[in-house]
C-alpha cells in the first residue's frame, strides 16, 4: 500500500530516513510507528510505501481504512541508511523501503549506474515494487524466495555461496537493510568475504505486524 499525504512547510529527509508515523484519531495518536520515506526530498508531497496486514487489528490496518482528509501525526526523521556511492543493496522484506527512495533519486540524475540490489522474501507475492525495480535495475535485480520455488528466481537464504554468485567485486559500499537475524548473518559473510567493516551501511527493519 502506497499512502500519499500533504508535506509540512520545511520538512526535510534524506533518501532512506523515516519518520514515527501516528494516525491523528482518538485511541490512535500515541500509537506511533516507524515508516520510511519513498517519494524525494524535493517532491511537495511525502508517500509511504508499507506492508498492510488486514488480518490484524493494529496501526497497519487502520492505515487500510484512511479517508481522503484523514490526518497523520509525523514526528522526528531518523535513519542511519543514506547512499554513499555505488554499491550492492541487500534487503529482507519490508527492509527494502529505505532503498526505494535511495534509487528514485539516483534515478532522476541518471546515475543508478552498476547498483545492485538483492532481495529476500518469503514467497513471490511479498516482492515490493518488482516491476519499478526490474525496469530500474535490470539484470542488478535479483530476488531470492526462502517458501517458495518459482522460475527465474532464486530459492533459499541468503548465503555467501550466493553472494558469490552474483557479486564481482566485494570492495565496493555494501547496504544491508532487514530483520535482525538476517542483518547478522548477512554481515558474518560479508566479513568471511573480506568486505571490511567501514563499507557497510546498514540499518535494522522489523517488519510491521500491527
């Protein structure tokens, strides 16, 4: 789901920060959670791109039942994902929205270059925005399914077989985004891979269940 909402006179992010996000009803308004931004800095407008769960009762679902003119309390941007140059994008799941915005902006300066992104999800169907980043990435988009076996995608976790696989050069800016047991052994095989330490950007994304 993709909300759309007014920007706040000098309002500023930067491609991948988020904000807390509360919805401005009663009993809802302290219930604040993390979103992060997909649209650019420089639009006058500010979306989210977010993972719904119909089937829980929590924040995600009252999003679903937003009405044109509905408000939305923002609070402080925050986020340690910001893009240091050309590199290999790694991400588990709803981890990947830091990244949309980061290759929107490339994108509008022409300048998405030999960036890679590698994207973990459960089953086809949990892929964010496949189409926007095929025709973004072309062959630099490949997605790995741990439930699910489809054609034209990989299948399992993520292992450093894998990376090996798709990556040529580990001496480039490495940005892991996703829950943390899937941050954690990505950084272990980056590290048995000699990546060193100072070029990874990362950023720890539970998913929102409620």
């Amino acid at each position: 789901m993709q909300i759309v909402t007014d920007k706040p006179k000098h309002y500023t992010f930067t491609p991948g920060q988020a904000t807390d996000v509360s919805i401005n009803k009663e009993g809802w308004r302290n219930e604040k959670r993390p979103f992060t931004f997909t649209c650019l800095p420089d639009n006058d407008y500010l979306q989210f791109t977010i993972k719904t769960y119909p089937s829980h009762k929590g924040v995600t679902n009252q999003l679903l039942q937003l009405k044109r003119n509905d408000e939305l309390i923002l609070h402080e941007v925050f986020g340690a994902i910001s893009y240091k140059g050309e590199g290999v994008f790694i991400a588990g799941g709803a981890g990947v929205t830091p990244f949309i915005s980061i290759f929107r902006k490339l994108e509008s300066k022409n300048k998405i270059g030999n960036n890679m992104l590698l994207f973990a999800n459960k089953i086809k169907a949990d892929i964010i925005l496949e189409e926007e980043f095929k025709k973004l990435l072309g062959p630099n988009f490949v997605n790995i399914l741990s439930e699910e076996k489809a054609t034209g995608y990989s299948h399992g976790q993520i292992t450093e077989g894998f990376l090996k696989a798709h990556i040529v050069d580990f001496d480039m800016v490495f940005y892991i985004c996703g829950p943390d047991p899937m941050m954690d052994a990505v950084e272990k095989q980056l590290a048995n891979l000699q990546v060193a330490e100072n070029l990874i950007v990362k950023e720890s994304f539970e998913e929102q269940n409620n």
